[in-house]
C-alpha cells in the first residue's frame, strides 16, 4: 500500500543547520520556549498578585478601624447638673459614688451646648470617656476641660469614606470648626463585642481564642507525641497497626465541618457539655489537629537516624528510655514546627466551631472554658454579616489582627525549623 | 471541697509518695564505693530510684483520679436519690415532666449557677439539695484520699532492692502510648457513627431515594408543616458543590498551580525559589474566614459589574464564580505542592535524555516529563477537589442559598457545606427532619472525600512505585 519512495528521498543527507527552513524552526523552538517560561512566570506572579490583593485590600480597609473619630467638647462640669464632691473620688467607695451619676445625660446635655444640634453626633459610649477622665483626675469636677469624645458610627464612615449625606455635611461643619480629630481606637483591643460599631472591641474573641487553642494543644500535643511514638517505635505490624494509620490519614483529610457534626452530635448532644464553650470547640479542634501533629511527629521520629537507637541499646537502656531520653529530645523541634503550624491551622478555623453554637453575640470575655465564648475567625464572620457599615472596617482590622498572629506563630515556627533542624 | 481542690491535694500527694518512695529506694541501693565491691553487703537495685518514685507516684494517683471520675459521673444520680427521700419531696407532682424540671431548678440554685427559683416549689429543696451535696462531695474526697494512701502505702511496701519498678512502670507507660493511638480510631469511629445514626434517623423520615435524586430542595417548607415530600432533593446541592469546587476553581487551581509548579522546579534560580515557595504557602495558610470576606465583599460586586458589563443582567451577587475563583485561588499552593513532589520524583535520567537528544527544556517538560509525572497530577488534582468540596466558609459567606440548578457562573448556587451550616444554625429542635437532614448530607460529604482521597492515594502510590 505504500507509495513507491523514490532511492534520493532514501538517501540521507546531514541535517542543513544553517538553511533557512531550520533557523526559522529553531527560532520558533526557541520562541515557543520562552513563551513557555513566561506563561510559568506570569501562574506564580498571578498568584503573588492575588495575594498582594488580598493584603492590601484588607490593610487598606481595616487599619482605619483602629482609629476613631474624635470631637472636642468642652464640658462645663461646674454647670452640669451632678453633684459630686471630688474628695469623695479618692478614697474607698470611689466606684460606688462614680455609679450613682447619670453620665449619659450629661454627656449629651454637653454636646449639645458644645455643637448645638450636631451634639447628637456623639457616639452612644461617649459617656466612657466623661467619666473615665473624671476618675482619673476628680479635680475636674471645678472646672470647664475639653475632652475629645468619640463620634458615633456614622460620622466615623462619613470622616473615613463615604457616609449618608447628613453626616457628611455634619462631619464637613465640624471639621471646618477644628473640633474634630483622628486617634487611635484603645476600646477595639480592649473591649468585646457589642451592637455600636463604635464601641466593639476583638479582646472578648481573642481570649476565647487563647482559651479555646489551650484546650487544643493540651489535648492534642501529649496524645498527638505518644501516637506518633507508638506507631513509629513499637507498633507491630499487623492488622490494628494498619488501622490506626489509615484512620489518622483519613482523619488529616476529612472536612473540617464534619468534626463539627461530631462535636455538634457527641460532646453537645451526647455527653451534654456546655454550649459555646471554649471546652468544647478546644476538643473538636484537638481531634482535628490530633492527626497533624501525630504525622509531623512521626516524620520527625523517623529522620532520627538508627545508630542514635543502637547506641542506647548497646549501652543497655530499656526501649522505653531509648525512645524518651534519646529520640524524642532529639525529634522534639521537628513534633514543635509540626505542631505550631497545626495550632496555626485550628487558629484560623471556622466552620466546625460554628456547629457547636459558638456564634452567639457574647458581650463580655469568658471567664473560663466552660463560659460562653467566641473566637477570632467567628467574630470575622459575624461581623462580615452585620448591616452597619461602621462593621465593615471592624472586620478587616479584626482580619488584620488574626493574620499578625498567624504570621506570628508560622515565623516562630520557621526559626525553628531553620534553628534546630539537624542533618544526620 | 470541691474538685480542683481534691485533685490538688491527690497530686501534692503523689508528688509527696514519688519523693518518698525514691529516697527509700536510695537509702537501700549501696553506697557508690561499694557498686565495684563483690563482698558488699547490699545487693544492687534492680531499677534506678527514680522509677520506684514513679511506680509510688502512679499507685497514689491512678486509683484516687479513676475513682473520683467515676465517683464525678455516679455523684449526681445518688444525690437526687437522697433528695427525694426527703419530707420536702413528698410534696412534688407526680408527673415526670414538672417534676425534673423542679428537681434541676433547684439542683442549679443549689450549685450556684442560678440565682432565684420561678417556680416556687423549687425553694424547698434547695436545703436538701446542698446538704446532699455535701455530703456525697466529702465522702467522695475522704474516699479518693483513702484511695490515694492507700495505693501509696502498698507501693511503698513493696520497694525492695529487687522489684522490679520499672518493668511495671514501663508497662503502665506503654499502654499510655497505645491508648493514645487508639484515639485515632475512636474519633474515626465517632465521626462514622455519630453520621450514620443521625442520618438513619433522617431516612426513616425521607426515603434515601428522594432525597439522593430529588430536585427539589426546601428545608423550610418541611420546617413549615408541608411535608417532607419533594423538601430534601438533594442534588442541586450536589451540582452547586461539583459546579464550585470541582469545576470552577480548578479551572483557576489546575493551571495556575500546575504552571507555578513546573515554573518553580524547572526555572526559577534557587534565591527567586527561596521566596516564591514561601508565598505559595501563605496562600495556603490564609484562614478561610479571611477569603470568604474577601470574595463576599471585592470579588462579588466586580463580578456582578463585569456580568453586567458583558451583557448579563440577572446576574446574582452571590455568584457561584465568585465563591469559585477565590476558592481556587485556595487551592492553588495544594495543586502546586503535588505536582511539585510528581515532577521532583520523575527520575533525572529521563530528563537528560530529552535533553541530550536536543530537545528544549519546554518540550522536555511538555513531553516527558508532564506525562510521566500525570498520574501523580492527578491524584493531587483528586484530592484537592475533595479539599474544595469540603471547604465551607468561602461558600457559606460568598455563595447563596438559592438552591438552583443551573449551569450559568453568575447564578447563586448553594452547596452541601453552606446548607449543612444553614441548617444546624438557629433554633434547633433535634427531631425534626430539618435538622437531621444536615447529617445525611454531612454522611455523603464524608463518603465522598473519603472515597476521593482513597483513590487519590491509591493513584500516588501506583505512581510512586513505578519510578522506584
């Protein structure tokens, strides 16, 4: 069936490198190369461009939100209507007779003689101040002082961005009378969560964040280290060793919001633990972070070369002391570095924490791990979903803050690794 | 005396038996000088000092701790069964209902955790309440501490320069070990079972069929009194989830990851590698929570102005290409890292033979070594489908809640993770089909990546062994 090849057709010439038709083929070779190499460049920049996005819209939209808003008022306090003896601020029951004044009312009756009608763009807290000032210097009381107080939420969106056009024009008279000011906001790192934008803070979150990831790692870090020790150093091989691995491996991948359903199904509904309860999402998070630190602390053990072992045999220690006097220091940086960026990961999860009804409105900081609390990434989301717009710089300083302390934790982790990682 | 208490009394005195225990050990072990002697008088300890404290220590400590979390979970049952023997709960009603939610109105006022009674009848058993309390709380603290004292006297009997303490402790230290390792299987077990019995309880209430083939899904239609008939087809859920995660955002995850990839072993000069691999990583390390706000709040709106922009009017402002592109932006350090260990583990000598046979490294990569390295891709690929699927803040907060069947990019979908915290948040009542249902589709969620991860696994292995 083939055609008939002519005998020059068979006969085989060198290859004419220098020929027009080769130079183009090779130039095309070589173009369709370089394409090659910057379509990989232009994936990676892609990448690193998003991610520059991401930080810079986040960085731009949330460092306002540790600032506020201030306008100066002076407060007549002579003229107000309290009666406070100033001598009674220094000595005991200071708090009581500090309770006993009507500070709100006060407050507003000084803005509005301050600013006239654009008094009432004093935040619904101001009051704080007033009286934090006045307790921390009584001898105010005999005198007019301008203190700068905070604006509320919507004069603080009108200063930042865009706001409703009477607080734009109420910002845009104050602002041409000098009253107004930028500081930054202490409340957002020292108070809880709250309904005025102008007076939510991440502290409540972040500590039920400390006490959530301390059940975490008390949990997961020993059972995590004395799995991995088993299953490295003594497992036999058999059919429950076999098991155990595949369980652990399975564990690693399975969603995070299936551990939620079993907190949701076993530690509430079963073993009827506290709600909301740092206890609670601590033990959901440790069986998700259990199975991280147990193959990160597996990889560790096995790097510790075997001469380290037979070197303690030989000098007669037993098993149980080669593995914990000599191994386990030694494989001890690598289970660190595997267990920080598995506490990194419980950190900044979510989903699983929403099943177990930590994100209920939590005003005040928990007290303990069987309080009702919130973490960082929840409080992100519940933010993200209010309708004030004062919320959504709040949102992404919170998002600032959980990233800083990511970074933190993954930075210590690194130095680690860099520090004490050992080639046998 | 309340528990932290009795358990710091318990370890104070395990710390206590330890000590004692140790410095027994060494008064019986021969003086230093005499260890070389064969004429000595003592004979040579069996165990070092310091594992006949451990073995004092675990005998004070493991019988009175056991005790009391048993005593902790028997307490409340023999507390309320000394209450209702007393005058005071003759007069309570006869009927269950009323009559436990009196019992533990005032078993709360009694321990504090609540301040005033609205039912009246609760005051006359406060008294009981705390009396009984006391009494069972003392006798179970006197009862650990005998407990303790005793484990550590029968230790302390027993040390003798020939027992051998730490055979025994070892072996309490090993079964430490293997109890841990089970707890692995435990949670897997957990997980399982508790999925597989809520989700039974569910198809006794909607047949398995309607609810893996229905079309129609509107939970709150059942919630409201219509029937759980054609309320729970689940498979737009199924289309959302595969329409997100499986299509989507692999469509931004395959080539971005895969070109960073082979940019990042084959190119890059090692510095520009130092700190391009370390950007990928903190893609991955950004907390999902941070990328569902991003996608809710910046890539939404765009996208809804560039559909309009393009000519689509209805497009939604939860669109499903929005939750896609900013999940495969996610998964884009995982696509990178597993095709980064297949190419790595392609041997050298197939490279340098294309190469040494003129080929230019993009050929080389595009036809050698991107086909051998395929089944590894793949397998990374698989599992980082099942990763997207299971992935649950950037849908909840991105994506809607119109469950829609559709193959247009700028419509809301919903998908199984968004409903499954649809569901569970709110009010729950913990019989309704409403709620139950999150389970069923938490079982299909847990089957399939399982099954997704097994396969990939399976593939990765398959490949790895063929180059090795």
């Amino acid at each position: 069936m083939n055609a008939p090849v002519s005998p020059d057709a068979l006969r085989r010439q060198p290859t004419d490198w220098k020929g027009d038709a080769m130079r183009k083929r090779i130039a095309s070779r070589y173009a369709s190369e370089r394409r090659f190499r910057r379509i990989g460049l232009a994936a990676i920049l892609m990448s690193a461009g998003f991610l520059a996005y991401l930080m810079i819209s986040m960085l731009s939209g949330g460092l306002g939100g540790f600032t506020r808003t201030e306008i100066a008022v002076r407060v007549d306090f002579p003229k107000a209507p309290i009666v406070i003896d100033p001598a009674s601020l220094r000595g005991e029951g200071a708090e009581a007779v500090l309770s006993s004044v009507n500070w709100q009312a006060l407050t507003d009756q000084a803005a509005t003689s301050a600013l006239g009608k654009d008094g009432a763009w004093i935040a619904p807290g101001a009051w704080l101040v007033v009286r934090d000032a006045v307790k921390a210097d009584p001898a105010i009381l005999q005198k007019s002082v301008t203190l700068h107080l905070p604006a509320s939420a919507e004069l603080d969106v009108a200063a930042k961005s865009e706001g409703q056009p009477a607080a734009e024009a109420a910002y845009a008279r104050l602002e041409k009378a000098g009253l107004t000011s930028r500081a930054i906001n202490w409340d957002f790192l020292t108070s809880s969560d709250g309904t005025d934008p102008t007076q939510v803070g991440i502290w409540g979150a972040f500590k039920g964040s400390l006490l959530t990831m301390a059940v975490t790692l008390l949990l997961s870090f020993p059972v995590g280290v004395l799995a991995a020790l088993y299953l490295e150093e003594y497992a036999p091989r058999n059919r429950w060793t076999d098991m155990i691995e595949v369980s652990i491996n399975n564990l690693a991948a399975v969603p995070s919001i299936i551990f939620g359903l079993l907190g949701l199904a076993v530690f509430l509904n079963v073993l009827h633990l506290p709600r909301s309860a740092a206890l609670v999402g601590g033990l959901t998070l440790a069986l998700m972070t259990m199975p991280v630190i147990v193959i990160a602390g597996r990889n560790a053990i096995k790097a510790v070369p075997p001469s380290i072992r037979d070197a303690a045999l030989g000098i007669g220690a037993s098993p149980i002391q080669v593995v914990f006097h000599h191994v386990l220091p030694l494989a001890l940086p690598g289970i660190m570095t595997g267990t920080i960026i598995g506490m990194a990961r419980a950190l900044g999860e979510t989903a699983p924490l929403l099943m177990i009804g930590m994100r209920a409105f939590i005003a005040s900081p928990p007290g303990g791990i069987t309080d009702p609390a919130t973490v960082l990434p929840v409080q992100i989301f519940l933010w993200s979903d209010e309708v004030s717009k004062g919320f959504v710089e709040k949102t992404s300083a919170a998002i600032i803050v959980l990233l800083l302390f990511l970074l933190s934790m993954n930075s210590i982790a690194i130095y680690l690794r860099n520090k004490f990682e050992r080639r046998w | 005396m309340n528990g932290v208490a009795i358990i710091t009394l318990i370890l104070g005195l395990g710390l206590i038996a330890w000590l004692s225990a140790r410095a027994k050990a060494m008064r019986l072990a021969p003086a230093a000088s005499q260890t070389g002697d064969r004429s000595r008088k003592r004979p040579l300890l069996h165990s070092l000092p310091s594992y006949h404290g451990w073995y004092a220590a675990l005998w004070v400590l493991g019988p009175a701790l056991v005790f009391l979390a048993i005593w902790a979970n028997v307490m409340p049952g023999l507390v309320t069964g000394r209450v209702l023997q007393d005058p005071a709960a003759a007069a309570l009603p006869m009927d269950a209902m009323s009559r436990s939610a009196i019992l533990s109105e005032a078993r709360n006022i009694a321990q504090g955790n609540a301040q005033a009674a609205f039912d009246p009848r609760a005051n006359a058993l406060i008294e009981p309440y705390r009396s009984a309390n006391r009494f069972y709380s003392l006798g179970g603290a006197l009862a650990a501490l005998m407990l303790a004292l005793a484990g550590g006297a029968f230790a302390f009997t027993r040390i003798r320069p020939d027992f051998r303490a730490r055979t025994k402790v070892e072996r309490v230290v090993m079964s430490a070990l293997l109890l841990a390792s089970l707890i692995a299987i435990v949670t897997t077990v957990g997980i399982v079972g508790s999925l597989l019995w809520e989700s039974l309880r569910f198809f006794s209430m909607v047949s398995p069929l309607d609810f893996l083939f229905g079309l129609k899904w509107s939970p709150q239609s059942a919630a409201m009194g219509y029937g759980n008939e054609n309320a729970f087809g689940a498979v737009p859920l199924f289309w959302g989830t595969i329409f997100i995660g499986a299509i989507i955002a692999m469509f931004v995850a395959i080539p971005l990851g895969l070109m960073s990839a082979i940019y990042l072993t084959q190119y890059a000069k090692p510095a520009a590698r130092a700190w391009l691999k370390p950007m990928l990583e903190v893609l991955a390390g950004v907390p999902t929570v941070v990328y569902g706000y991003f996608a809710a709040l910046t890539i939404a709106p765009n996208m809804r102005d560039f559909a309009a922009w393009i000519g689509i009017h209805n497009a939604s402002s939860e669109s499903a290409l929005a939750a896609g592109l900013v999940m495969g932006v996610m998964i884009i350090p995982f696509v990178s890292s597993m095709a980064d260990d297949s190419i790595n583990s392609v041997p050298q000598s197939m490279r340098d033979g294309s190469l040494a046979m003129g080929a230019t490294t993009s050929e080389t990569i595009r036809q050698v070594l991107i086909p051998a390295a395929l089944p590894g891709v793949v397998g990374g690929v698989l599992l980082a489908v099942s990763r997207a699927i299971g992935e649950t803040m950037i849908v909840v907060m991105a994506a809607g809640l119109a469950a829609n069947l559709t193959l247009n990019p700028f419509a809301s979908v919903t998908t199984v993770t968004t409903q499954i915290v649809q569901l569970l948040t709110g009010d729950q009542e913990f019989d309704s089909a409403k709620t139950l249902a999150a389970f069923a589709l938490g079982l299909v969620l847990f089957v399939v990546t399982l099954l997704l991860n097994i396969v990939a696994l399976q593939v990765v292995k398959r490949y790895r062994e063929a180059y090795e």
